[in-house]
C-alpha cells in the first residue's frame, strides 16, 4: 500500500523548460533591439550551444553532473552555497555566464562584449520572472495532501532550488520534507538519496511512489532502492530499453488511476 509519494520538480511539476526558454526568448529579443535583423531564435541557439560548450571545461564540471546542475541553470544561478565545489561554482559563473552571451554572438558574427555582458544581466532576471507550473500540478496536489505523506525530492543548488520555489510560493507548503541533491551531496540517480528519503519519511521502499520526468535520474534511481515509479512522459520521449519504469503517464491526473 502507499503511503508515500515523492516528486520531482523541474518538469514534474514545475515547466522549467518553458521557464527557460521563455527567458531566453525575451534576453535574444534584446539583442534584436540593438542590432536589427537579428533573428533571437538563432542567437539562441548560438548561445546554448556556446553555454554547454564553455561549461565542459570547467573542473566543477563533473560535480554539477554528480548534483544535476545544467549549464542553463549555471547562466542564471549564483550559487550562494555551502561547500567548497559551489563556492569554486559562484566564483566560476559571472565570467562563464558572461562568455557564453558573448561567444553566442560572436557566433552569429557579432563580436560585442559590452552587450554580451548586458544579456548576461538580463537572463537571470527574466528567468525569476518567468516561473511555469502545468496546468494539473496543484489539483493533483491538492487532492493528494492529507491522505499521503508527500516529499519533494529535486537535483540541484539548494540557493537556486529555492528561488524557484520563492517565485512559485504555493509549492512548497504541500510538502512533508524537501530535500535538494545539493544539501544532501549526492544526486539522483545515486541510490543513497532515495535512501535518505526513506529514512526522513519513515517509510519502506515498498510503501512510496517516485514521480518524475527523468528516466536517468527519477526512474533508475528508484528502481536500484526496489521502489515503484511513474514516468510523466508528456513529450513523448522514447523509452529506454534498459530503464524501466512501473507506470508510464501523459498527464498527472493519470497518477489518482494508479494510486487507486
């Protein structure tokens, strides 16, 4: 019987890539302002390409990977945090973030880096305004709270895991525990966070329900602790031969079929 269920939350039940994408539409619109014929898709593009590039190169490199830090997440983050590896990470990101604007123009042939600094600025403030829930996310919650324990269970920085949770104030009240990669040191898939998860919530493996998108990190690290999981598949994403989910959804509400 489950007693518990534990969700993930960037697309879970936050849209984090609309979030981004959204941000990184208004920073290229910016650009377009100063140089006209600028297409803001390309820039873009030119940019993310130039942000995962330039994040590779970095020794914190294989740290955020271990966490779940994406090179998206490093242009708008500070990285305020505890620990030597993030203080390298807060040290590192003001020049990465401003190289990847200015390399991402330079790329599409325009070489100024007093803009590349401006568009470095303006992200991370169009990212805080730009918070995305799905549709779904707070009925499912709200039918759920009371009658299971439930744990919010995110890979991440905890600063920046919080600001999302600041600028969507109403998540995280619904939750028993919340417990960010970053504090704890591991990240998912590594199966000693769902262990800890297990202890904090007084529950066995047997008795809790992991929901998430990922299937590298939500879905294989619940199935190495022995726990049921639910995949939110709302992209259509391929599934992966050697990593199996126990139920496969489109929508949230699809999770009060499998809970019953």
């Amino acid at each position: 019987m489950i007693k518990t269920i534990i969700f993930d939350l960037d697309d879970t039940l936050l849209w984090d890539k609309k979030s981004v994408e959204t941000a990184f539409k208004r920073t290229c619109e910016k650009a377009a302002v100063t140089y006209k014929g600028l297409n803001p898709k390309v820039l873009e593009d030119a940019v993310r390409n130039e942000a995962r590039d330039l994040y590779a190169t970095y020794d914190t490199y294989e740290y955020t990977q271990m966490i779940g830090i994406n090179p998206f997440e490093g242009l708008w983050g500070t990285f305020d945090d505890l620990g030597s590896d993030f203080q390298k990470m807060k040290k590192i990101v003001p020049a990465y973030q401003q190289e990847a604007w200015t390399k991402g123009l330079l790329r599409i042939g325009i070489d100024d880096a007093k803009l590349g600094l401006e568009l470095a600025q303006t992200f991370p403030l169009e990212r805080k305004k730009s918070p995305f829930v799905y549709e779904e996310t707070f009925k499912v919650l709200d039918a759920l709270k009371g009658k299971y324990q439930l744990i919010l269970l995110t890979n991440g920085s905890p600063s920046l895991q919080q600001i999302k949770l600041d600028i969507t104030p109403e998540i995280a009240p619904y939750f028993d525990h919340i417990i960010v990669s970053g504090a704890f040191g591991k990240g998912k898939p590594d199966p000693s966070i769902f262990h800890h998860v297990l202890e904090r919530s007084n529950t066995s493996a047997e008795e809790a329900l992991m929901v998430g998108d990922n299937l590298m990190t939500d879905i294989l690290g619940a199935s190495r602790v022995g726990m049921k999981s639910v995949w939110i598949n709302r992209e259509n994403k391929e599934p992966m031969e050697d990593v199996q989910p126990t139920y496969e959804i489109k929508n949230l509400e699809e999770l009060f079929t499998i809970i019953k």
